[in-house]
C-alpha cells in the first residue's frame, strides 16, 4: 500500500525482492546501495545470519527526485529466501507496492525457482492481493554461471504473466538497474490508476 | 488493507503533527515518530536530526510485525506494546488503531509509566484523525498522480 502525503508532497512505494535462496536478492541491493549517489539513498539495513544469510529482511530506501512537484521514495525490501523463513517472508510482503522475483538461472535451481514463485503466489493471495496483477519484473540472474538455462525456458517455467524481464549478473551489476527502473515504472504506473 | 492507498492531506497531517508534539512536551521525552505497518513514516516531533528515522521507521514496522507473528504464535491477536530499555535510551513502541506504530524515545528525564499514560491518551486523538482519513479517502480527490504520464515517470531516471 502506497503511502501519499500532499502536505509534505512525498510519495512512499514498497518493492520487495523475492526470490529462492542465493539467488542474488541481497546482492541486487548491495549494487544498487554501492551505485547510487550518496544523496539518493539512505543506509542500508541487513538483519542477517553470521554466515550472511538473510534472516529477516535486507531493507535500502531510495529518493528519485520529484514527479508532478512529489517527491518519489521508494523502500527496497528483500525476503529471506530459504523455504522455512516463511513466516519472515510473509510479513515482509505486507503492504506491497511492487515485486521483483530473481531467479536463479542454474538448471539444478529449476525447481527451486518454481516452488518460491509459488510461494509468492500463496502468500500474495493470503494478504489479499491479487498475484495476476500486482507489479512484477523477472529478473534472470546469474547468467554468467555454466550450465544455465536459457531465457525461453526460464520465460516458459516463470513468466506465465508475461511481464518485462531482464538478464541479470547481480556481483558486477548487469541489469540490476533496468530491473529496478522496471518495477518503479510499473509501480508509479499502478498508483496513477489508484492502486489495485 | 493490503491493497490501495494511503493518502494524507495537509488537514490531518498538520493535526497529527499537533499531537505528536503534545505527547513529546508531555511524556517529557526526546523524539516521537509515527510510522504505518509497512514501514513508512508518517510523522515526527523533537530531536529527529540526532537519528535515521527512515530506517527506525522500518526497523520498528519489523519489529511489530516479528512480535505479531509471535503473538499468533501462542494465540494472541497482537502484543500491541512494545518496550525496550538500553543503558541511556529507551523505546515504546504501541500500535494505533491496529494500523499505525507510535514510538517514543525516552531518557532518564521521563518514565515508562508516564510515557505509557500519555500515549494512551494521544492514542484516542490519533484514531479520531484516522478516522477523518478514512472519511476524506471516500471523497472525490482532484490529484496531480491520476496525471501521472510516461513522460514524467520517465523523467526520475534522467
């Protein structure tokens, strides 16, 4: 749920980074975090694991400068992807604006991939969301790996919607902004029509 | 309310503001903030520039969540209080109409007992606020963001 203040003129939008474990979500904001000029983010929160793992939530909230005299922030959220976070995952989602779902190319993270969009899909609808039309981008990460699975397939086993997708390799950046600027486009689109 | 928006106009702000502001004088405390569930913020009152507030705003949203879920857990509906005491500084952190998070941050100079009788108090003027939140949501609103076009989206990325 998007929060507008027409006193102060600011706009807040939630996009959260969903996706299976060690896809790359928490890189994806690291990047983004390194990137950005300084003025344009805040800090950048992990609640994670001694071995780095997410545990809770990696949290990065950005200001992109103003639209229609508001000022647009946007708060980056990653889920924990390991399947028993999903308690954690489920109250991250909460209130959503956008998704980002990172698959992992790697042909042995096929099935994992399929059953965390399933999940998504469950959790989305348990909050009362729709999942057939909340703003999502696909984003196919690590194809820098050998033994990946090419596009179409990962088109034909993920993206039953058909919504913008990029290739991605998060440690050195490769579409991790085009993802970015993906999903903010969809989402400011969807608050202009009112939200779902 | 997972789905639409939540929108805030001048009225209301400035009357939250007001609130915020009487809680800080009378709870004797150093900074007062109001965030909604999903970890923005809405408001603030007192020393804000000694902390990061986006990020104790989504931090304490986090919080209330973990602890709801807790809550559930065990069958409860919600821990709608939260306390936690440091070495200098402590916080309260009370959920508001089950929608909004009220912290306070507090020193030696107050206590958890004074802090916790003023927020009850504010807590009604903050629900009567939501209240007229609620109502205006259902008027007619002439926006600028219904104008939104391509362009200006476009524009944030230049």
């Amino acid at each position: 749920m998007s929060f507008i203040n027409y006193s102060s003129r600011e706009i807040n939008c939630k996009i959260v980074y969903y996706g299976p474990g060690l896809c790359g979500k928490t890189t994806n904001l690291q990047y983004i975090y390194r990137r950005m000029n300084p003025e344009s983010r805040g800090k950048m929160i992990s609640l994670a694991t001694e071995t780095e793992r997410t545990l809770f939530f990696d949290f990065l909230p950005l200001s992109l400068g103003e639209v229609r005299g508001f000022k647009t922030r946007f708060h980056l959220y990653t889920v924990p992807g390991q399947v028993f976070y999903d308690a954690s995952r489920r109250l991250i989602l909460r209130g959503v604006d956008g998704v980002v779902f990172s698959a992992d190319s790697q042909l042995t993270r096929m099935d994992s991939n399929v059953e965390s969009l399933e999940n998504l899909q469950v959790n989305l609808r348990e909050q009362g969301d729709d999942g057939n039309k909340i703003p999502l981008v696909m984003q196919y990460n690590k194809r820098d790996l050998p033994k990946v699975a090419s596009v179409a397939e990962l088109h034909a086993l993920l993206n039953y919607r058909n919504v913008p997708e990029f290739e991605a390799v998060a440690t050195t950046g490769v579409g991790v902004f085009e993802t970015l600027k993906a999903v903010i486009k969809l989402v400011l689109i969807d608050l202009k029509k009112g939200g779902r | 309310m997972a789905q639409g928006q939540f929108i805030l106009r001048e009225k209301e702000y400035l009357e939250i503001q007001t609130v915020l502001k009487k809680l800080l004088a009378n709870s004797y405390s150093k900074v007062v903030f109001l965030v909604d569930k999903n970890g923005a913020l809405i408001a603030s009152a007192g020393a804000t520039e000694d902390f990061d507030t986006t990020s104790l705003a989504s931090l304490t949203a986090g919080n209330i969540a973990a602890t709801g879920g807790l809550a559930s857990l065990i069958g409860e509906k919600e821990f709608s209080i939260l306390f936690h005491e440091g070495e200098r500084d402590n916080m309260h952190i009370s959920v508001v109409a089950n929608r909004l998070i009220l912290v306070v941050i507090f020193d030696r100079r107050s206590s958890v007992g004074l802090v916790r009788l003023r927020v009850r108090r504010v807590a009604v003027d903050l629900e009567r606020i939501l209240r007229d939140i609620d109502a205006g949501a259902q008027r007619e609103e002439e926006g600028d963001i219904e104008e939104l076009t391509e362009d200006d989206i476009e524009s944030l990325f230049k």
